[in-house]
C-alpha cells in the first residue's frame, strides 16, 4: 500500500456512515422544530478571520491552526470552528437585514492541529447553531434547550449539563485583576503555558489540564463573585427557564471554555463514559463578536457538538445498532446476451423507486441467486430469453423459492404488492 490517510482523521464507511445518517436526521429534524435554518460556509477562510474571532491567546490560534499561503500568497486557514465563518457570512451576506432574529445550523468538518487520541481528531465534525439577535435570557435557554433535544432524540443517557457565567465586559476586567492578583504568589509554580497566560488571558489558566495548574486553580476566585448586576440578572433568568423545561444543570464556576468570544453564559455537556474527552460539545454568549468582526453590535449564542464524540458516547451505551445495506430486489439474468434487458428492466426499477441491483461479474444463474440472497434481497426477477419473448419475466420469492411467470407491465405493481404485505 502506498498511501495512508493523514494522521488523525478517519475514513466514515459503511456500515458506520448509516450512524452518521442517524445523526444528521436527527439534527435536521430537531433544528426544523425550533426554527433554525441550514447554513454551508467555505471550508477555508482567510485567517484574520480567526485571529480576530477565535482570539490570539487561544490554544487554537497558537498553535492548532492549519494555516497556508495560497498561490497568490493570502494567508489561508482551515476551519478549526463553525462560529467565526457564520458570523462572517451573516455579516457579508446581510442577513440581519432580512428579521429581527436570525437563527443558523450548520454541520460539517473542522480542523484543528493537535495531538489525536480517542475523540480527539486533525479532521472533525461539528454540528453547530448560532442565534443571532437577542440578548435574552430565553434564547440562551432555547439554544441550550436544542442541544439537548438533540441528545434525548438519539437517546443518549447520562449527559450532564454544566452551566456558568463568566462575565461581560464591565464586569470581566475586575475579575481578570482579581485572579492576576491571585495566581501572583504562584508564578513560578504554573506550567509554563500558563505562566504565558498569566498576563495575556489569565481565565485561561482556570481551564489548564496540568495537575500543579489545577491545584492552584481550586482556591482561585471565582466569576460568579464578581459578575455585575446585569449579568446576574441574566444568569438569574436562564435558570429559572431551565427549571421550567425541567433540564437539569450544575452550575461550574470554573468552565471557562477555550474560545475567547464568549460572555455571560458557558455551558458544557459532558458523559461520563468515553474517556478522557468526556466535553461532547459546548457553547455560550457572543455579544462583542458580530461587533469586532465590523457589524452593529449584535448579541448572540450558540453552541459546537463534536459529532465524534457523540458516535463515540453512543457506541459506548449501546444505543446505535449498525444497518446493513439493504435491496428490494435482485436482477438475474439466465443465460447470455441478457445485459441490455437487465439493464433497462433494472433503469426502470430504479426510477420507480425500488431499489434493485445486479450482478456485474458473468457469473452463473445460481451464483447470482447466491448473490441475491447474500445481500437478503427478498425477491429476485429471472430474465430469460424465452419469457421476454412472451413479455414476461419470472419472479422468485427468495425466502421460499417459489416462482412465477409475470407479465411486464404487472411486475412493478406486483413487487410493490408483495414487497409492502412482506413488510
Ligand atoms: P469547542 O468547545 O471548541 O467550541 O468545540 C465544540 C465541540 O467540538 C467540543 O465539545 C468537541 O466535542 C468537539 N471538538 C473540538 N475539538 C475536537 C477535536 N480535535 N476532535 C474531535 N472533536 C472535537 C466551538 O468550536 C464553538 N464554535 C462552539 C460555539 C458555537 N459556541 C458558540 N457557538
């Protein structure tokens, strides 16, 4: 073998893709019942993009990036996440022009550069939303209300909803200085990403995996003492409405998410049990976003679900049984020079929505019946000389192997007969 695909991605094959089908409906289907619309942007966009959206002190644009110079030496970067290209084509195709409220969905691959392991991948997929609009507390708790339909529709168990607000920018700079003021005395005793991130981001510290970094971080002030009114009103509110859907939440005073655009709200939902990347997605509160990427201020939410890691929580609870590909119908051909009929009789099938397949290798009469019943065909339709003469063609009951002589223009209505009583 020559080639290998690159390192962490994955090639999604049958019969695992019909679980991805599984996903995608269930996605459609959910974002069709609150309102939210389909959007498809470029897989790659110009990196001011992230820079300005993502945020330069993130993981992310340090160093998770897949940035090139294209022919023409513009400096090009791989989607590593969903919410700065929507903001951006919102933006560029003035979609804030058309209703008060804007309400996007969008599924697809996302890039990130980092060390893969189980759920954690180069090549990714999101599904996404982002509601554009409004500053109430009632679309944080529709946008999170969505995520979890989401959940609940494949019927995934266990997930817990991890809910914290972490500020705005009034009350932000206060607790940024607070928590400077704090991990002061620790300075040599951070990891040395941290101790970078000590003047630049210090809340990213709180998020830091390293076991000293952590310990540190458990005495740490915490956000929820320094929110300003409005922003604990706020909060105030989207609990009550999760109470009132009856979602459970436990409030994190420590998620602080990797993305610097966030404000007032963060959630995460997590699962116990795939491991180490127990975050299946997580998203919040935008307000300044629209704004620092050249637009009115804007409010808005949303939310990223890794569609991995989703599979990976339902493969986990034993929840997605995996299909097999399945056929209506066999085509056989008894004897030779038989090609052209089967391939129009099959063209004809297919167009009436059957679906039919052949064999394509000239085998034998019984080694295509063989065929026909690997693949659980529960009819196959014999083709012979002497029947099309006659305009006919013989019709076989794979389970039984009884046969009968139809007419042409009976056969579509017969099979459809049969095929719906089999069901
Ligand atoms: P995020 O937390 O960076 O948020 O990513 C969301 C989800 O994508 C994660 O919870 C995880 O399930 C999945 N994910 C991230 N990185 C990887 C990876 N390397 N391999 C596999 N799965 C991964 C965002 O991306 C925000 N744009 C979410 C958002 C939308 N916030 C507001 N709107």
């Amino acid at each position: 073998m020559l080639f290998k695909r690159p390192r962490g991605t994955q090639d999604i094959l049958p019969p695992e893709v019909y679980s991805w089908h599984k996903m995608e409906d269930t996605i459609r289907s959910v974002c069709a019942a609150y309102g939210y619309e389909e959007v498809r942007t470029p897989i790659f966009e110009y990196t001011e993009l992230f820079n300005r959206g993502v945020g330069e002190t993130t993981d992310i644009v340090e160093k998770e990036m897949y940035t090139f110079s294209d022919r023409s030496g513009r400096s090009l970067t791989l989607r590593p996440e969903g919410t700065a290209p929507v903001v951006r084509a919102y933006l560029e195709n003035k979609l804030y022009a058309e209703q008060p409220v804007t309400k996007l969905f969008y599924i697809g691959p996302m890039f990130r550069y980092n060390r893969p392991q189980a759920g954690r991948l180069r090549q990714f997929h999101q599904f996404g939303v982002e509601f554009f609009g409004s500053p109430l507390a009632q679309a944080d708790a529709e946008v999170i209300s969505l995520c979890l339909e989401f959940y609940k529709c494949l019927g995934l168990k266990e997930i817990k909803l991890l809910l914290n607000s972490i500020g705005c920018k009034v009350c932000r700079p206060f607790y940024r200085k607070a928590l400077q003021t704090y991990f002061k005395a620790y300075l040599n005793e951070l990891c040395p990403t941290c101790q970078g991130r000590f003047e630049r981001n210090p809340l990213r510290i709180l998020d830091c995996k390293s076991e000293s970094c952590r310990q540190i971080a458990e005495e740490a002030p915490l956000i929820t003492d320094y929110l300003c009114e409005d922003c604990k009103s706020h909060f105030e509110e989207l609990k009550g409405y999760l109470k009132v859907l009856a979602l459970d939440f436990s409030l994190d005073p420590r998620l602080v998410r990797g993305l610097d655009y966030y404000n007032r709200t963060a959630f995460e939902v997590v699962v116990e049990d795939i491991g180490t990347q127990s975050s299946l997605g997580g998203g919040g509160r935008y307000d300044d976003l629209v704004e620092e990427c050249g637009g009115e201020p804007t409010p808005a939410v949303g939310f990223g679900i890794g569609l991995e890691r989703t599979l990976l929580a339902l493969q986990n609870q034993g929840i997605l049984e995996e299909k097999k590909k399945t056929i209506d119908v066999f085509v056989v051909k008894a004897g030779k020079n038989m090609e052209k009929e089967s391939l129009l009789i099959l063209y004809n099938l297919r167009r009436e929505g059957f679906k039919a397949d052949q064999d394509y290798s000239g085998r034998s009469l019984k080694a295509q019946l063989k065929t026909a019943d690997h693949l659980q065909a529960p009819f196959s339709i014999i083709i012979g000389e002497d029947e099309l003469q006659r305009n006919k063609v013989v019709l076989r009951d794979m389970q039984n192997g009884s046969q009968q002589e139809v007419l042409w223009e009976e056969l579509m209505p017969q099979l459809k007969r049969r095929l719906e009583k089999d069901e």
